[in-house]
C-alpha cells in the first residue's frame, strides 16, 4: 500500500491536513476518532480507480491538522466539513464515515441535507449505552466523594483520586485524549438519535458482530431510526470492519453509490 499525498490548507481557520484522489463522483471519508487521512487510505486508493474523487482530511486535532480552538461538540465537526466542502466547492459529496465520523456524518446529513447525496457509515457512534445499576452507583459514589472533598479544600487529594479512577475506570481514547479530553467528554455525551431520525440521505450501515465499542445493537438501532437505511452486517469482524473486509465494503460502496437511485 502506498502512502497518501497529504497537502495542507486552511479550513475554518485551521490548518489542515487533506489528501484528494482520483476523478468522478466526489466522495468525503471521516475518519474515527484517533484517526487521520491515512485511516480510510485503503478505501480511497481501491475506490478511485471506479471513477470516484474521493477527500480524506484529518479532522481538527488529529493527523496534521491543527487542534480545534476551544472545546467542541460534533456540531462543531460538522461545521468544519461543510467549510472544507466550500472550500473545495463541493455543492454535495456521497459521505464515509467510520466511528466518530458516522457521529459527524449524522449531524452533517441531517443539519445539512442538501450536502449529503448518499451515505455508508462503518461502525458508527452517536447512540449512548446505558449505563448499568452498578456503573451508575460507581459514578455517583466517585461524585459525591470528589464534591465532599473539595468542600474541604482537599483539591489536590481530590485530583489524586480522580486520576486514579480514570486510570482504572476510563476508556483509552479518554486517557489518550491529552487537549482534546474536554472534547471527548463533550462528543461522547451526546446522543444523535433525534439527528439520525432526521437523515435524508439513503443510508447504508456497515457493522461488524464483534464490535465492543460500538455494539450491534447500535447499527439495528440506526437502521431503525434513519429513514432510508439498510444494515449489513460482517460475520467475525470488529469495530474496523471496513478495514477488516476491505474488499468487500468498497464492493459495497462502488455498488451503492453507482447505482442511479
């Protein structure tokens, strides 16, 4: 696999690392969260000889693009791709999005429908798992001790503590979130299932029966909620599903977009 020609340009302020490949229908890839251009790489480079251009670009404060300017919500996500399809003039792209990129691809197809002509969302977030009787009493025993002890002006006990919870307790994109912590926290708060209600665009969701961070129920659910949407699921794959069976999910995608429907 060869390695993608990343360019540079402001978007929104920003700095941006982006890479284009290829001739025909514009199609922007999302990556997920920790990700970069180099993520769908592999999609873009069997996809652009089909007859497709295809935009990767590293989102704000991951890859070679500049950190976002204060915290932000998935909105602001969408916001940024919408300032890149200007840049580019892009009236309306087929979207890939896998993971936290299906997040901004929900909000983007329904806060944006006139920009979205189709979509195929790999493993994608956006809908909260509920939190079971003993994590929530795990929660509200570490929240009532961090508000006791800074009644008492224990802060730096109070820091100490919470550090180890998140050390035991806390996801690694958490822990590897570093200036995009408060950010994460914001993204991963939000549930997009009013957005996906609200997504024009025929939808095809890719998912693998593996997947623990994003579990299937996740892909029947949006399948439910988005109007136009069909679920495919890989047999054996985890939350890299598209990567996993790489060929088959660009068969899938040159089969959907191509069609005239």
């Amino acid at each position: 696999m060869s390695e993608p020609p990343i360019e540079h340009m402001t978007v929104g302020g920003l700095q941006t690392g982006v890479c284009t490949v290829g001739e025909g229908q514009p199609v922007l890839a999302l990556h997920g969260w920790g990700g970069s251009v180099r993520s769908f790489w592999p999609v873009a480079e069997a996809l652009a000889p089909r007859g497709y251009q295809v935009h990767l670009l590293d989102l704000p404060g991951f890859g070679q693009s500049e950190l976002p300017p204060q915290t932000w919500g998935v909105e602001d996500y969408a916001r940024f791709v919408v300032a890149y399809l200007d840049a580019r003039g892009l009236a309306q792209v087929a979207l890939l999005g896998h993971s936290f990129g299906g997040r901004i691809g929900l909000v983007l197809a329904a806060d944006y429908p006139q920009r979205v002509h189709k979509m195929v969302l790999a493993n994608a977030a956006g809908l909260r798992t509920p939190l079971s009787p003993g994590r929530r009493l795990r929660n509200w025993a570490a929240r009532t001790a961090r508000h006791a002890l800074t009644a008492l002006g224990l802060e730096r006990l109070r820091a100490q503590l919470q550090e180890r919870y998140n050390q035991r307790f806390a996801s690694e994109d958490y822990l590897n979130a570093g200036p995009l912590r408060e950010t994460f926290v914001r993204v991963i708060s939000q549930d997009l299932a009013d957005f996906a209600a609200r997504v024009q665009a025929p939808t095809v969701l890719v998912w693998g029966d593996r997947d623990t961070e994003t579990p299937l129920w996740q892909g029947r659910k949006l399948e439910a909620l988005i109007p136009d949407a069909g679920l495919i699921v890989f047999q054996g794959a985890g939350h890299f599903s598209y990567l996993e069976r790489l060929y088959d999910f660009v068969r899938i995608v040159d089969h959907f977009l191509s069609d005239g429907s």
